[in-house]
C-alpha cells in the first residue's frame, strides 16, 4: 500500500480501499522518459506530441543528443519536480543481449527514490520479471505510485503497433492502477469492476467522469488486478510467439529429413481456418523474444514442478535449427570439414526428433546436385 504517501501531497492516498474515496484526479504536466532507445525514444515523442512537458535521460550523451535533435525532447539535468517517470531502459546484460537483468531499472529506481517529490507516477515500460514491480515500489519507500505497462511495440508496422495500441496494465495498489489509467488512458474504468478490488461502495462512473477533463495519453488501456499479471502477460506473449517460431523450424528439419517441401507443405496447412504455421527464417532473432522467453522460463524455474519444458525444448529446436542453417547457408563444396559439422547437427537434434538422423544423408545428396 501507498502508506508512506503524504496526505497533504496532491495524489495522496494511503490504502487501496481509503484511496477509493480520496483519490482525487491528479495534474500531469511534467514528464521524465528514462531510457531514449529503440522503444524509449518514440515514446517520448508520443508523450510530448500529447502536449505534456517532456524530459528525457539516459546513460549515453549519445542517446540524449538524438532525442532532442529528432524529438525536440527537453535533456534532464535532475529528476526532481517531475509528476511521472516513465522507465524503458534495457533490462538484458550488457555483455549478453538474450539474458534478462534489472540492475540498471533498479540503479534509476534508486536515483528516483532520492530525488522524487511525493506522490509522482513511476510507470515500467520495460520488460520484466514477475516481481519487479513490488521491488520497485519497495525501494520507493512506498512514497510513490507504480504501475506496469509493458508495451506491444512492433518497428515495422509502428502506425498500427506502436505505443498507441491497446496494452495491459497493472498497479502495485488500487490507487496506483487508476492514476496510471488516468494518465495512460484518461479513464479509471476497468473490465473488472464487479470484482475485487473494485468492489466496493465507490461509484466508478462518478470517478471516471471526473477524470475525463484531464489531459491523457489517450491510449486505450487494459486494467488488471494484479501488478503480476500485468508482468507475466509481456514475457508469456513473447514466449508464445517463440513457441509458434521453434515449431515452424522443428516442422522445417522435419520436411529436410523426409524430402518434403516445406513452403507447399505449409500453405497447404494454412489453408485451415484455425492453423497458422510461421515461416522459420533466420530463426528465432531480434533480442526481445530470446530475452524475455527466458524470463519465463526463469520465472517458472522458482517452482520445479512447473519449470517450463516445452520452452526449454523450443530453445534446443532453434539452436539446431540455426547451426542447420549455418551449415546450410555457408560452404557449398563437399570437403570433410562440412560433413564433419552436419554430422554434430545430426547427433544434436536426432535426440529430439528422430527422423532428423536422415538430415545427413540428405545434405550429402543435395551437395552433389
Ligand atoms: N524495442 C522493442 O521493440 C521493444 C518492444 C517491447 C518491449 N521492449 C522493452 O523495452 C526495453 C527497452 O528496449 P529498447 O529496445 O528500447 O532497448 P535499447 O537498448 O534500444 O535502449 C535502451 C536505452 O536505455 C539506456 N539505458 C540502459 N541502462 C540505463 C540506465 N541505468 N540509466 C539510463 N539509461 C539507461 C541505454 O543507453 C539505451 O539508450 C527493454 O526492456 C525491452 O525488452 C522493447
């Protein structure tokens, strides 16, 4: 709970249920973007274009002169006097891309922690494992509010699924939740408002009404309950996706193996209403979907009995399906040193997938053709 808020503050509340009847719509005007990346960056564009005071930090000069030429985004020289802080840093290693790592969101949490006035909105943006949030809130002192609102952010269709899409999004406390609903989407309606804890004698629609008159992202918002759903529902869709991939790869060994043409053979699964096989490619890239597949399977891993397999499986499928490729796509001639290398593949995937040990003989013919 927000005990630690001050009641004089302008977004004061101390508990979830006290917080139903005085949390009073809050004013938004100052905004810190932490973090002016590859996500970091559009978003502060987006927030400034919405007419808020934009600022904008990050640990590379680099990063923050871009901003401010391309996005006319305001350098902070502190992080004092500002009303929400909006955090997407990195959250992988800096030596390994594809392992998860919050050191640095807790190095800014702890600067904020220090520096922030009372009652300001902490909003995550980056991906993260389950229980961050609360750590965050935590090292706040519980002085601030938090919420998590992890982003669905595509680079290649960013009209349609950039930072205006609907997005989950959870709070450490009640109150947290709707002054992050306030900001993000302009409302503090939620799905589940029959539900706890939205349950009691609070008029929502009275609420919501209220806000109305506030400036907001104008985002459209999905609320829940639990700041640790909000969590787990970035890093499962990422490891969903990763699944679909590892399976397209698994079926494209497959058809190697059997001589069958994987581009006719998946059209013709396609063709089904409910089926939807991916093309394999390269294999499974970008950083997001190995990082944050590993963060659940990471998540999962607290509790043996439910450690993930089928995602551990779906790694070994795209390592084997990338050394394929590799072998594939290098060295056209027949030397031992190939055969050698496809020979490692085989011994690797056969455990998996059987009819994979043809794969050899295979190649072997395909490099005489
Ligand atoms: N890029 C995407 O498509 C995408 C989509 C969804 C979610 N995300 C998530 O958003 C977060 C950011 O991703 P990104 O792609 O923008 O990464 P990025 O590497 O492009 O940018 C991260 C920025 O954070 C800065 N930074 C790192 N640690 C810092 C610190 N302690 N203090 C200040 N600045 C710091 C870096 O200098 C960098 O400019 C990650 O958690 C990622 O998983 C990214």
């Amino acid at each position: 709970m927000c005990e630690n808020i001050e009641l004089s503050e302008p977004m004061h509340e101390r508990t979830g249920i006290v917080s139903r009847q005085r949390c009073p719509p809050a004013v938004f005007e100052k905004v810190l973007i932490v973090g002016l990346g590859q996500l970091g960056l559009p978003v502060a564009k987006y927030v400034k274009e919405k007419g808020f005071d934009t600022y904008g930090y990050d640990s590379s000069t680099k990063a923050m002169d871009r901003a401010e030429k391309i996005g006319g985004i305001k350098k902070a020289s502190n992080f004092s006097e500002f009303d929400i802080y909006i955090l997407c840093v990195s959250t992988h290693k800096v030596e390994d891309i594809f392992s998860p790592q919050i050191d640095g969101l807790l190095s800014i949490t702890d600067r904020i922690s220090r520096e922030a006035k009372n009652g300001a909105l902490v909003s995550i943006e980056s991906t993260i494992p389950d229980g961050t949030s609360s750590k965050v809130f935590e090292l706040l002192n519980h002085r601030l509010h938090v919420v998590h609102a992890p982003h669905r952010w595509y680079a290649l269709e960013e009209k349609e699924h950039g930072v205006n899409q609907l997005r989950v999004i959870g709070g450490v406390c009640d109150c947290c939740l709707r002054l992050g609903m306030q900001f993000y989407d302009g409302s503090s309606t939620c799905n589940n408002e029959k539900s706890e804890p939205y349950s009691d004698s609070f008029s929502l629609s009275s609420f919501s009404s209220s806000y109305s008159s506030f400036k907001s992202l104008g985002i459209p918002m999905h609320p829940v309950t639990k700041i640790e759903i909000a969590e787990i529902t970035k890093i499962v869709e990422n490891a969903h996706r990763y699944l679909q991939i590892a399976f397209a790869e698994e079926l494209y060994l497959y058809c190697q193996a059997n001589n069958i043409n994987f581009p006719e053979l998946r059209d013709a699964l396609n063709t089904k209403w409910n089926v939807n096989i991916l093309e394999p490619r390269d294999g499974i890239g970008g950083h997001c979907l190995p990082k944050d597949t590993k963060m659940f399977v990471q998540s999962s891993s607290r509790s043996k009995s439910i450690r993930s397999k089928i995602l551990t499986a779906a790694m070994e499928v795209d390592q084997s399906y990338r050394r394929y490729r590799q072998i594939r796509g290098g060295n056209n001639d027949c030397s031992n040193s190939l055969h050698t290398r496809v020979g490692i593949v085989e011994d690797e995937i056969s455990s998996f997938h059987p009819s994979l040990s043809q794969i050899n003989s295979l190649e072997n013919t395909e490099e005489r053709s």
